[in-house]
C-alpha cells in the first residue's frame, strides 16, 4: 500500500480514536478509579477488538455482519452489563486495588489477567463508534478489495501503534489526575465520579 494511504488511514483513525467515547470513557474511568495497574492488558484488548473489526471490513464481511446483527446486539448488552458491574465494584470497594488479584511479588495473577483482557475486548466489539469507523468509514477511504496479505500487516501495524499512541495518552493523564489528589475524601469523591463515567458508557454503548 502506497504511503498516502496510510497516513490518511492513520490520520483517520487517530481522530476517531481521540474522540472520546465510550471505549474511552470506560478507560479512563478504570484509571481514576483503581490506579493504572493491569491498564496494559486492557489496552491489548481494546487493540485487539479493534483489529478483530478491521479485519472483517478487509475480509468483506460488511454483509455478514449486518446478517448476524443479533449477535452484535448481544454483545452490546454483555459489554454494558460488565461496564455496569464494574461501576458497581467501583462504588462499593474502591474500584481495581483488591488484593486477591495480585501474586506474591506484585504481579497479577492469571485469570484477573485474562479477565481484564477480556473486559476490553469485549468493550471494543460491542462499542458502536468502533463498529461505525471500520464498517461504514473506512471502506470509503481505502480500497479494501485492493489490499493483498503485506498491505494488510502494513494496516495492522499502523493500526496497533496509532491506538497504542492514543490509549497511551489518556492513561498518563488519568494517572496524573489521580495523583494530584492525596485526600481520602477526594479519593472517595473520584472513585464515584469514576463509577459514574462507566454507567455513563455502559448507557452510551447500549442506547446507540
């Protein structure tokens, strides 16, 4: 794939990914709530929801997909319903810093790994602005019926390391905001707007 093509599919995706949304919301929401640990693994799984979707779109399977729209809206709702109970674990005990998700040695125990992986994964397929951009978008800005098995990796790459820039982004300011406030109180106060937010995009994912 030529050069201009992937600046503008870069460009592309770096605006719609800076957007906030719900996809977003919910990160930096994680963030505010429970510190930045395990943030990287749900980041991985926010990327790989948006590879899981650039995919089909490569692959043709528009069609498909609208076919099985079912199955997306069941999606939807298992997406929002997580978010909701994560906004709920948030309210009631802090948010992400339990313990038991921790081995000895401080690090992160396997299945809360995976779990959190997961979380965002299935935040991504079931986000309906991600689904707009690979679906609608982005076949009208680059010929997908074009792209052969190298233009593809080339894709993928820009792809990872555009998202990464981005989610990378919020984190470090959601960590900072954090730390500015030492207070139990304003902790507590944090934790709930947090809790907030993430009931804010679980509505957000399921009303669109």
């Amino acid at each position: 794939m030529d050069f201009a093509s992937l600046l503008l599919f870069a460009g592309t995706l770096f605006v719609a990914a800076i957007t906030p949304g719900p996809g977003i919301a919910a990160l930096v929401a994680r963030v505010l709530g429970g510190g930045s640990r395990g943030t990287p693994v749900f980041c991985m799984g926010m990327v790989s929801g948006d590879m899981v979707w650039f995919t089909l779109a490569a692959l043709g399977m528009a069609a498909i997909a609208n076919t099985f729209a079912w199955a997306f809206v069941a999606l939807k709702y298992v997406g929002a319903a997580y978010l909701l109970f994560l906004a709920w674990k948030m309210w009631r005990a802090g948010a992400f810093a339990a313990d038991k998700d921790v081995a000895d040695g401080g690090v992160p125990r396997v299945a809360p790994a995976l779990r959190t992986y997961l979380a965002g994964l299935t935040l991504t397929l079931s986000n309906p602005k991600v689904v707009l951009f690979y679906m609608a978008l982005l076949p009208n800005l680059v010929p997908l019926e074009k792209l052969t098995l190298i233009s593809y990796g080339e894709m993928v790459a820009v792809l990872a390391a555009t998202l990464v820039v981005v989610l990378t982004t919020y984190v470090v300011l959601a960590s900072r905001a954090r730390k500015m406030l030492t207070s139990d109180l304003a902790i507590k106060r944090l934790t709930r707007t947090a809790s907030g937010v993430m009931v804010g995009a679980a509505v957000a994912i399921v009303t669109r």
